[in-house]
C-alpha cells in the first residue's frame, strides 16, 4: 500500500515539472502558504478572496496615480501615490505607496470539545510530546490545533512592516519585511535560536512571541532573492490567520511541514504561467542550525489556464543534530476554480532516516492527502469543508506508532464590516487502523473528538 501511494505521489509530482509552471502571486488576494508579499507556491485567481476580501471600492474616488478630476498627477497634487501624507506619511503608512507599510491584524477564539474531562489525567503535560509546550490541566483539544485548550485564546497580535519590491520603472529594487507574532499560536512557530529566546516556558507556557519573517528582498525583473527568516513554501495552509478558510489546522501543516526557514530563497517569473523556486536554508524552523548542513528548498507553481493551478514544492536536508539523518518532504497542491465554487487537492509525503518511534533504526514515513471545497456564497457568507487523512507511519510526527488520523469540518466565514471576518466552525477527529488501540485525543483517553469553535480576525 506505501510503496503504491509513493508512486502514485512521484508520478504527479513529475507529471507537474513536466507540463509548465504558474505566475506569481499577485497581493494578499490568494491562498497562499505564507503572505503574499512573499511569492510562494500557491495559486492566484479572482474567485473567493478576491472578490470576498476585497474592500468596497468607491467609483467616485480617483485611481492611485490619478488627481480628482482624473488626471495625471502632477507635483504638489493631492492622489494617492503622489502625496502619501506628508514626511511621516511618506516614510510609514497603513495604506498606499508609503517607503514602510505598517500592517497586522488582532486574531482571539474560543474552543470547546465532547470529551469526558472527569477521565483526564493529573498529569497531561507529561503525556505524549506535542509540537508546542503541552497544556496543563484539563480541557486539552490536543491534537487539534492551534487551538489546542478548551477555552478562549489570544492567538494572534500580529504585526507587519514592509518595503515591498518594485521592479516595473527601474528594473531592480531592494525591498524586505519584519513579522512580529504574540499569541497562543506562537508556541507552534518557534525558531531554533531565534524565538525560543524571547519568552521561556518559566515565564509563560501559552503564550509566546515570535518573528517568524524578518528578511531582505532583492529584486531585479523578473528575479526575486529573499534572504533572511522567512515561512516555508511547503505545503497550503499558513501560520497567517487572515489567509486560511478555517481557523483550525491540517494535521499535515500542523505536525508534517516546517512553518519557518532561515537561508535564501529565490523565485523566478519564466512566463505569464511559470514561477520557479529555488533556495538554500538551515532547514525546518531553524535561526541557529543545529548541525551545520544546509536543506535545500525549492518547487514550481504551474497555471494550467485561468482557472486550474498546480504547484509542487520540495525540501530535503539533514535534520538531526549529528547531521546524518537525511529528512525530504514533497507537496503537491491543485487548484480548480468552478464559478462560486474552489476544489483544493492537496497531497503530502515526507520520509526521515533512523526515525521510527516504533521500531529503533528504522527509517520513517508520513504522508497524507487533504480536500477541501469552498463556496462564494455572497459578499457577506462563504461556506467551506474541508476532509483529511494524515498517516503517520512509523510514530515519528506524533509519537503514537502506526496510525490513521482523520478530520471533518464544517466552517464559514462571516464578514460584517471590511476589516472584521468570523470563522465558526465544527470538526470531527478519529483515529483507526495502525495503533488505532492507542489513544491519543482527551491526553490519552478516547480514540475521536468532536469539537465546536469560533473565530474572530479584525485587520488594520
């Protein structure tokens, strides 16, 4: 059955290098497995976010570049990208061609679940090692996560400065960007080195702080070279709050792909369908290497048309501390737009040497497929589901041997107002087959989960 899914795997991944590639990304209007301003291998399409997201637009107001009565902008007019608001304006601004742009979002939720808390054990930090420090006490939604405790969270307090790129006058420009995170969902994207200095589990277990992105962009044409800290490629949903459908995660992003990396990074744009990757980095959510060998990180992003986009993404390198143990991780992410309706097919498959958690020596293998359908309802409603199966083959990503996860959800996204999105959501999790006898949700005691949550994202 392994080696049948692996060919299976291989056979689409090499179909995907061989038929093309896709165009950037263009802003924050795509799915995307990190933020926008970072191209990456996702997929671009005017469909749900596009339209969804977008802010109304006023058909009186004057396009960026153009006075009030239309015109090009001459010096001294008052538009949009001739006047960005005096000195201050012109250095820092929230909106516009600004030197700095100052962006973020306040992202808080609340979770509950079905479990028997009376059935817990005293001590659930000690049972099994999730990524992120265990929740203490009872109420734990562990695996699923971020939202892994039955209560309300601040998960992200989020902020953004940028310089973005702007090659299209001078063909070259120097641009780069500064992520700052605080929040419960910190604790999953803590960088060896970097943020694991911040705030230490003395001080708090919840809650953390991060700067997951802080890298300098170059750019000349078509050729983009990042260099610094910044989210992985890897795989379709994100750390970002505001770029995921749902609010809770994938167990395949969660436990089977880096968040971060720290190296170089550089996309090419071959064509108006071509995007090619490629890059050198200290491997999964290092600042500091703990080895000294470098992983290497690339893929390519392919339009088939205007509405159907492939991309495929690889990262493989020595992950453990003495260096020797080889760890590859491919992702396969396909994206059919049909009217108000968008079908995601994802496919994961990462193999590590020497890491079996049940057998001692053997080599490990995760894998897993994700889907998901979303529909445009109005400006208002989006509806979405979204089904998984992540197979952990050998214990290595969670620690409980041989065994099957599955989830089901249910989700919408509300949008009262421009900059305020609601994300309620219900989701069913279970385990089978492997060492299904082995439970793993309520710490230890029930082999599924059904949990209810909600969301809130206000962006400035």
């Amino acid at each position: 059955m392994r080696k049948t899914i692996n060919l299976m795997l291989t056979l689409a991944a090499t179909g995907v290098l061989c038929s093309g590639q896709a165009k950037a990304q263009g802003p924050a209007t795509s799915f995307l497995r990190q933020p926008a301003s970072f191209a990456q291998t996702g997929y671009d399409y005017d469909g749900y976010y596009g339209d969804y997201y977008a802010d109304d637009e006023d058909p009186d107001k004057p396009d960026a570049g153009q006075n009030a009565a239309g015109d090009s902008c001459a010096a001294g007019d008052s538009c949009d990208s001739c006047d960005p608001g005096g000195y201050f304006g012109g250095f820092f601004s929230t909106d516009g061609p600004g030197l700095i742009t100052v962006s973020g979002w306040v992202n808080g939720s609340a979770t509950t679940n079905d479990a028997n808390a009376g059935a817990f054990p005293n001590n659930p930090e000690n049972f099994l090692v999730p990524i992120g420090p265990k929740p203490r006490g009872r109420g734990s939604n562990f695996p699923v996560g971020f939202n892994d405790r039955e209560q309300g969270q601040l998960n992200q307090l989020y902020l953004v400065l940028e310089r973005e790129l702007d090659t299209s006058s001078r063909g070259w420009d120097v641009g780069g960007r500064v992520d700052l995170l605080y929040g419960s969902d910190a604790r999953f994207t803590q960088a060896l080195g970097l943020d694991d200095q911040i705030i230490s589990d003395k001080d708090s277990l919840e809650y953390k702080m991060a700067i997951p992105q802080l890298y300098a962009s170059f750019g000349l044409g078509d050729l983009t070279v990042n260099v610094g800290h910044f989210y992985t490629i890897i795989g379709y949903e994100v750390v970002t709050a505001p770029d995921n459908f749902f609010f809770s995660h994938a167990y395949t992003m969660q436990y089977g792909e880096p968040f971060t990396h720290t190296g170089f990074l550089a996309n090419y744009q071959v064509g108006d369908g071509i995007t090619l990757y490629s890059g050198l980095t200290r491997g999964w959510d290092n600042w500091e290497d703990n080895n000294g060998n470098l992983s290497y990180l690339g893929g390519v992003s392919v339009s088939l048309g205007e509405n159907t986009t492939v991309a495929f993404a690889i990262i493989s390198g020595n992950e453990d501390d003495a260096g020797a143990n080889n760890r590859t991780l491919y992702s396969i992410v396909a994206t059919h737009k049909m009217g108000p309706l968008t079908y995601i097919l994802q496919s994961d498959n990462g193999s590590e040497n020497d890491a079996s958690a049940v057998v001692a020596g053997q080599d490990a293998e995760w894998y897993g497929v994700n889907q998901y359908l979303l529909f445009d309802y109005n400006d208002l409603l989006a509806l979405g589901m979204r089904f998984e199966w992540f197979r952990d083959d050998d214990g290595a990503r969670l620690g409980v041997g041989d065994t099957n996860f599955f989830q089901y959800t249910l989700g919408a996204n509300v949008k009262p107002a421009d900059n305020v999105i609601i994300r309620p959501e219900v989701r069913w999790d279970w385990q089978g087959g492997g060492a299904a006898s082995t439970p793993i949700f309520a710490l230890g005691t029930e082999n599924s989960l059904f949990t209810a949550a909600f969301d809130f994202i206000v962006t400035y």
